[in-house]
C-alpha cells in the first residue's frame, strides 16, 4: 500500500464517520464576535488618532512659543 493509499483511506474512514454537532448560535455568536473585535478597532485607531492630532498641535505651539522673534532690522530715533 503506497502513502497515497493510505491517506485516501484515512480521509475516507473520516468522512465516513459520524459527525460532530455544531451549535446552532454558531454564526451568530461569530458575528457578534466580528463586530466586537471591528468595535474596538476602530475605537483604537480613533484614538491613536486623537493623540497624533494633539501631538501636532501641541509640538506647533511649543514651536511657536521657542522660535526665537527675529530682531528688527532698523530702529527708529
């Protein structure tokens, strides 16, 4: 018998076999799931978002706040 044989027999014992049961709330329960793990994703990319914005904006300001003015060119008498 070459291992070909071999695993068409194993496969077909398998399938030949008795089933097992599947819940019947599987797919819901798997949609839910889905929408969770979507739920929070975008809950995460939000506020990764959030913080990326107020990073820039508080980086502008500290900008804004260190830059040294530039002197005037002329004084007046």
């Amino acid at each position: 018998m070459t291992p070909r044989d071999r695993d068409e027999d194993q496969v077909r014992r398998l399938l030949g076999g008795p089933r097992s049961v599947v819940p019947a709330d599987l797919s819901e329960r798997a949609a839910d799931h889905g929408r969770r793990i979507l739920r929070r994703r975008r809950a995460v990319h939000t506020v990764l978002w959030l913080l990326l914005l107020a990073a820039v904006i508080a980086a502008a300001v500290l900008l804004t706040l260190w830059w040294p003015s530039p002197a005037p060119l002329e004084t007046t008498p």
